[in-house]
C-alpha cells in the first residue's frame, strides 16, 4: 500500500492532528510495520509436564478463547471487505487475519498439550460499523483485564517462560488493535465533526458498557463465558494472596508498558486505565489486607466497612 503524501512533515511531531491524512497515514502504518509474520506451528513451545501441564490443562476458558478469537477474526474480515479507505481496509483486514492467527494459535495449544476443550456453536458474526465500534471497546476492556491477569501470572511464575513470551506477544498484538482502534474511531469522529472532548469521552463510555454488557450476555462473542464448576479451585489458587490494587496496580503497569512500544504521536486506549485508576484510588480506602478473595464474601465486605469506620480519623467521620 502506498500511503498519501502527508499533510504535515513527517517528523512535525507536536503538528500532528487528529482527523487529518498524516494521522490515518501514521495510525495505519505504524499497525502495519509492527505487524510479526509467524506462524502458531513454528514457534518455540516448551515440553510441559506434571503440575505444569495440568495448570495449562484447567484453565476454564479455552472453549471460549477460541470461540471469540476465531469469531473476531470473521467480523473483523468482513468488516475491512466494506471499507472504503484503500490505507484503512488494509489494516482492518491485516487485524482480521491476527485475529484468525489468534484462534489458529488457541487451537495449536489445545492439539500440542492435549487439552480437551470442546468447540462452541455460534451465530455468524453481523459485521457493520457499530458492529466494530463495540468489538473495539470490548477489546479494550478485555485487553486491559489480560494485561493484569498476565502480569501477575509472570509474577508468580504460573507458567514457564516460553510460555509467557509467546502470550507476550499476543497481548502486544492486542495492544496495537487497541490502539489502532481509538486512532481510527477518532479519526472518523473527527471527519464526522463528532470529536469534541465530551461527545468523544461519552461515546467511549457508551461503547465500554456495551461492549462488558454484550460480553456477560454473550452478544458480543456469539457466546457468554462459562465457568465449569471445577474451575473455581483453580481460579482461587490463582488469586490467592493477591488483593484488588495489587491487580489494578499490575494491570495499570503492564498497560503502560505494552502501549509505550506503539508510536508516541499516536493517542492511546484512555477510558478504562482511567476508570482503573479512580477504582485503584477507591479502594486504597479499604484495609489493604483485604484480598480478592475476601471481597467477593458479603461478610468480609461488612467486615471491612466496619473496619473502615473504626480507623477513620474522627474528623472524617
Ligand atoms: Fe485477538
Ligand atoms: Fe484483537
């Protein structure tokens, strides 16, 4: 693809303006040049046995991974097919195809390590502009929760690191469909003259609660996510010890650190670190032993609010 000749220098940093061809050029190019060519087959997975193997074997949500990957890559296909912009189609169909690479890869881990995780039926994925706009904020809000989740499986070294650097990179994949997202949605907001500080941030809002509740309803990935009853044991061994800001804080580190490899001209996924951040600022209220396996029990939450009370100093009572 050649892009357009630029509206501004291309290295006017502080010139650059959302809306305008330089910004399509830059949002589009830079998601394009930082794309990986591999292939899920080829790439260095570890031999994992013992303990290691069944905590890869009971993580509960291969069935639905795969199920919204393999969905995504369909939509986000389809969607670039009616894209009009030759430089933006290239890229919705470059991410369609990561997204389709992000299914085949699921599918390789389940054949490699013999994980037994039936495939799911779903409806074919409709594919229009608001169709994009709600995957887009999904993935922002489903990213940001990955980032955490990853961050603090590194931490405590759930998995070995092959592993981790293989998902590493799946998460940065993630991380630049996010960021092309935003850069693409304002680009069309602004060339829509719909880009004012307030339309802008409420469309995000919008966008973020549709996107949590077509996830929890299962109209966002043709299917809602399950939880089979044997999971919970492995899911509380996988948060135990960690509390509520030990999440944010990870998941809010790892965000930076993942966004900070993607271009900084470029304006970055906002609305969820920021509603993360005013949680994490919440919550540092409470008793920082509480963990999240605490907080889910409605008598630690009691406990925690009396707690809360008697160590308040008087005048803020
Ligand atoms: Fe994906
Ligand atoms: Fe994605």
């Amino acid at each position: 693809m050649v892009f357009a000749e630029a509206e501004h220098a291309p290295d006017d940093r502080l010139a650059m303006e959302i809306g305008t061809t330089y910004h399509r050029d830059l949002f589009c190019r830079n998601f394009i040049e930082t794309h990986r060519p591999f292939e899920p087959e080829s790439l260095p997975w570890p031999r994992l046995e013992g303990a290691l193997l069944e905590r890869l074997r009971a993580f509960p949500l291969w069935s639905y991974a795969r199920t919204i990957e393999r969905r995504a890559g369909q939509m986000v296909c389809a969607f670039a097919e009616t894209v009009t912009d030759p430089v933006i189609r290239e890229a919705v169909a470059l991410q369609g195809y990561e997204e389709t690479r992000h299914a085949r890869l699921m599918q390789h881990v389940l054949d490699r390590y013999g994980i037994d995780a039936p495939d799911l039926a779903t409806p074919p994925a409709p594919a229009t502009r608001e169709d994009f706009i709600v995957f887009g904020y999904g993935e922002c809000t489903d990213s940001f929760l990955g980032f955490g989740a990853f961050a603090l499986a590194r931490k405590k070294a759930l998995f070995p690191e092959p592993i981790m650097s293989i998902f590493e990179q799946i998460l940065y994949e993630e991380a630049r469909h996010i960021t092309f997202f935003v850069n693409w949605f304002r680009y069309e907001e602004k060339r829509a003259g719909r880009d004012r500080f307030g339309e802008r941030h409420v469309a995000a809002l919008r966008g973020c609660f549709a996107a949590v509740k077509g996830a929890l309803s299962g109209e966002r990935g043709g299917v809602a996510p399950e939880f089979p009853a044997d999971a919970a044991a492995e899911f509380s061994a996988f948060i135990d010890g960690i509390t509520p800001i030990d999440f944010l804080e990870a998941a809010l580190a790892e965000n930076r650190r993942f966004l900070a490899r993607l271009d900084p001209r470029l304006p970055k996924p906002g609305v969820v670190p920021t509603i993360a951040l005013l949680a994490l600022l919440g919550l540092r209220a409470l008793p920082p032993r509480t963990q999240l396996t605490e907080l889910t029990s409605p008598r630690a939450l009691r406990h925690a609010r009396d707690d809360r009370t008697e160590h308040q100093p008087l005048l803020a009572r």
